[in-house]
C-alpha cells in the first residue's frame, strides 16, 4: 500500500508552489492525533479551530501566532496533593501546530465547555486583491510625415 503522494508531475507545471507540495508531502509525519480537533470554514475568508482540552484550564493553555505558523501548547500543573485511584482524563502536555495561508490572522481565541475556539480570518491587502486590467480598443497612429519634395515643378 501506498503511503505518500508523489507530487513530481505538479511541479512541472506550477511555479511557486513547491512550499505547499512540501507541507502535503509533510502532513503524514505529524500523525499526533491528540488532543482532537475541528477544523471549521465558516464563510469565504472565516475559519475556526476548536481543540478538545478538557481537563485545562486557561492559564494552563497558550497560543502564539509567528510567521505563518498557529502554536497551541497545553501543560497541566501537577497536583501533588491529590491521589487518582482512576484517571481517565487525557491531560497530559501538548503541543499543537497549524500551517496557516498567507493573509490568515488570528482574530481572538476563547475557552468553553472544554473546547478551546480559535477564530481565523484570512484578509489579503488591497494592493494584493486581483484587478482588472483594461484593454483599449483604439490604436494610436503614428504621426504621418510628408517627404518634401522638390518645388521646382
């Protein structure tokens, strides 16, 4: 069985693409399926993620934003105090990474029900946004020259 794509047909055909080949060629080696997550699109250019972390508590999770990389980590602080005789709660330390598109900011994250919700929104700069460009239907002549002659006709 087959276990990656070979994307060698798509790079003789596209140009600037090679980053995003990388990152699918890349996705099958951070197989880490925990804590659960969604991934949501909620309009053109809005998108949610919402992690399972129940068990943390805010000042237990942290999210930073660099480049084009969303960081969720989650380390519970140890209870020394108290003894489990069962403990079926995962909260175990974390660390969740997310590749995010050029133009995909992070508009504010909050924590409920056990869900931890991350707002996206992808806004790309006017100067970036495609335009029409217009195509004129008249063509300028060039000036026309008389070649002066002789007078002394």
């Amino acid at each position: 069985m087959r276990t990656s794509l070979d994307f060698t047909p798509f790079y003789r055909s596209s140009i600037g693409f090679d980053r995003m080949f990388d990152l699918l060629e890349n996705a099958s080696l951070n197989a880490e399926n925990w804590p659960p997550y969604n991934i949501v699109k909620l309009g053109e250019d809005a998108y949610r993620i919402e992690i399972v972390v129940a068990g943390f508590a805010e000042d237990d999770l942290t999210i930073s934003h660099e480049a084009n990389m969303l960081m969720v980590n989650g380390a519970k602080s140890e209870d020394e105090e108290v003894q489990y005789l069962h403990q079926g709660l995962a909260v175990r330390p974390f660390a969740r990474k997310f590749e995010l598109a050029d133009h995909v900011l992070v508009e504010g994250a909050k924590l409920e029900n056990g869900l931890l919700v991350i707002n996206l929104r992808r806004e790309i700069p006017e100067e970036m946004k495609p335009r029409r460009i217009a195509i004129r239907t008249e063509m300028t002549k060039p000036a026309s020259k008389q070649i002066e002659g002789d007078k002394a006709a």
